[in-house]
C-alpha cells in the first residue's frame, strides 16, 4: 500500500524531530522542508538533514528566502539573544527571538509544496506549553491557518482535498516531547536547538531554548547528548 | 504630519500598480514587495521597479524564494501557459497558470515585512471578478489571511495594531481598474500582464492576462500601451 505524502515543518530541533517521528508512527510519508531564512544559528539547517535522514524522511528540501533582510529579530544578528530569563516570564512579553511572521511564511511554504505533492496534511512541531511567548505557536493561529489553507488552494475550490494543519506537540511539555520521542527512536543527539551557537555548533545552554531543552530532560532524569560548549 | 506605513504587493501589472496608486490615495507611505519566485515572466520585476519610482514609492523591495522548485505551474517553464481560451470558461477549471499557494507566500511575506515596519495595512491587487479562476483571489481567502495575521503577530497578543488586508479591486472590472487607474495618474505603459513574453520582454497577446487586459483597454476606448510581438 502506498503511503500518504505529508510535509513536514523541520527546523533541526528537537519539537520538530519528535513532530517527524508522529507523522512517520502514523503511516505518512515524509516530505521534509526546512527553511533557510538567514537564521544566526544555521547550523540547524546540518541537524535537519541527519534527522530527516536518521527517521526515514521521503525527502528534505532546503529552502532558501531572506527574512533577515526584513530584521526584526535577534535571531538575524545585531541584537543579543537573551540569556537566563526565567522560564515564565509573568510579563508574558514577546521575547527579542521572536521572528515576525516565520510560522506563517513557512506554513505558506508547506502549503505550496503539499499542493503540488498532492498532500492533504502538513505537521508543525509548535507547542503552546514551553513556547516562549510567541504569538504564533498558539492552538487558535494554527486553526486559522488551516481554514485559509482550505480556501487558498484547488482544494478549497474542488472540494477534493481538505488540508489539515497536524500541531501534535501544541498540548505537551518539553519533558513530554523528549519521552514521546525518545519512545519512537528519535536520536536527540543529532538535533539542535540553540538560538546561540559557537563556531563549532555547540549550545550555550543559557537561551530560553537551551533552557526549555535541558530541563526536559532533566525532567525525564536524563543528561542533554547535545554538545554544549 | 508623518504618513502611516503600508505594505503593498507589486508585481509590476496592471492591477498592482492601480492598487498602489489607491493606497497612494489614501496617505500611505508606501512600502512595495515584489517576489522573485523563479516566474518565466522576470520582466515584470523590472516593471514593478518602474512602476514604485513612478508612484513616489517610499521603497521597493524584492524578495526571492525558489517557488519554481516546488513546480506545479506553467508560470515556471515546462508546461506551456494556454493560449486563445475563453475568458468566461463555464466549467471553472482552475487553469495551468496557477502557482500553488502563491498568495498565501506573498501575503505572509508581506506580513513579515508589516510586523518590522510597524504597519497595520496591507495591500493585494487581486480581483475576483476577472480572476481567472485562481482560489487565492477570492474575497473569502482576503478575510481568512486578515483573521490569519491578527493572530499570528506581536498585535495579535498585545492587541495595539490591528492588522488590515485591502483588497480595493476585489470588486472591480478590468475596465473599471483602468478607469480608476488612469484618473490617478497610473502610467500602464510602465507595467507588464503577459505570463509568457518573449526575450525583448514584448507580451504574447493571447494568454489570459494579455486577453483580460486588452479588452480592459478596448472597453474603455483606449489601445494598451504596453508592447506587443
């Protein structure tokens, strides 16, 4: 029997990852797609391409669009990435890693492909536990963006095809993902979630990222495999 | 008094140049995005260049993302893009011309680009009354991405700007764009429709963007000014 297509939002980290595994346990093949938006910590873009590989992805393509020529993150540069903020912040501010619009711009990217894969679902590792305050890993924007996604494309207008945006992780913490994982094989050791790297891909371990990461495991009574430096 | 910002999709034809003239109307600053998206019709980049500095454009900006990889549309080569079809087609077929999701990745860039300019308004050329039968220019997919981009930004949670998507031609003829186009001073001699040009960047004249736009000039009495081969 041939499987579904899906694709699959995967950034090289670990919620992304954990996402794949899902898709993959619930029979899809997987159609990866990674965006390079000039991102400071590239070297994700390295970790996506073992992961995809390491769990048995149909494909994983790279795809290359300037949203640092926009700004408007430290997450591009120039501004600092905060480091030891507390994990829950009371302010609920949005934190200086927030990049305008990423989760849209690359659900509109899954979308494209989906359509011409002929693939009714896409995945998004987003979770609204651990997310960091940012707007658009919420459970009502990924709704909205499901309803778009059925009026923006053939299938919208031939009703053959009704698209569903899968969010698997959106109710869980990170110490649930790493053991949802972890139970599918997922091999944390090759993603990476720092929003900081040095030269040789090592985590800071101080980013809200970093810090979100670590006390997952620890929260499963394990050690991080990810280098840190 | 300073202007507001907005964000306005140029593509360099006719109707994105009618709409930035609108918005030029209204007292906006006006921030154009064109998208290199790997179009066989490259031309219009060029022209949508022409078509900002003739409209007092506060900047043009271009974006390139490789849509063409993902294939799917005869805008990207390969397929031929049809000729001589009626214009009113009866059995709504979405034609080969489509490129999947194409407005939902433009308008989420220029989502992108509106959180960083401090913008609330957006705007998109696009018509549903000589559309071409594309699902994303519908009045329904306008109103999904404008629910879409107040939940998916910083002015979703903070709740300060609440984000607009115009569509001023949605309701609009080709004719009545022209029209309201030529009374702002719209130079349509500087922008380009056809979907399949030759090297000299002269339109073909028989696909549907060359048809729907030349019997927009015909009704109004007037020749088109752009070139034909």
């Amino acid at each position: 029997m041939t499987r579904a297509p899906a694709v699959i939002l995967l950034s090289g980290g670990l919620d992304s990852a954990t996402c794949l595994a899902l898709a993959r346990e619930q029979g899809f093949a997987c159609y990866c797609l990674s965006l390079d938006y000039g991102q400071r910590h590239r070297v994700e873009l390295a970790a996506a391409g073992r992961v995809a590989a390491s769990l048995g992805a149909a494909e994983h393509r790279v795809v290359k669009i300037d949203l640092a020529s926009f700004g408007g993150s430290a997450l591009f540069g120039g501004a600092a990435v905060p480091k030891d903020r507390p994990l829950e912040p009371e302010d609920q501010d949005i934190p200086a890693t927030y990049v305008p619009a990423r989760n849209t711009v690359m659900l509109s990217l899954a979308l494209a492909w989906a359509e011409v894969l002929g693939a009714a679902d896409i995945f998004i590792g987003v979770n609204a536990v651990d997310y960091s305050g940012y707007p658009d890993c919420r459970p009502e924007f990924i709704a909205a963006f499901e309803r778009l996604a059925n009026l923006a494309t053939k299938a919208g207008v031939t009703g053959e095809l009704a698209m569903a945006i899968h969010a698997p992780l959106m109710g869980l913490g990170k110490a649930e993902i790493i053991a949802r994982g972890l139970a599918l094989g997922v091999d944390y050791s090759l993603t990476r979630s720092c929003y900081d790297p040095d030269a040789h891909g090592r985590a800071c371990g101080r980013c809200d990222s970093c810090r979100l990461r670590r006390r997952g495991f620890a929260d499963n009574h394990l050690a991080d495999p990810a280098p840190y430096h």
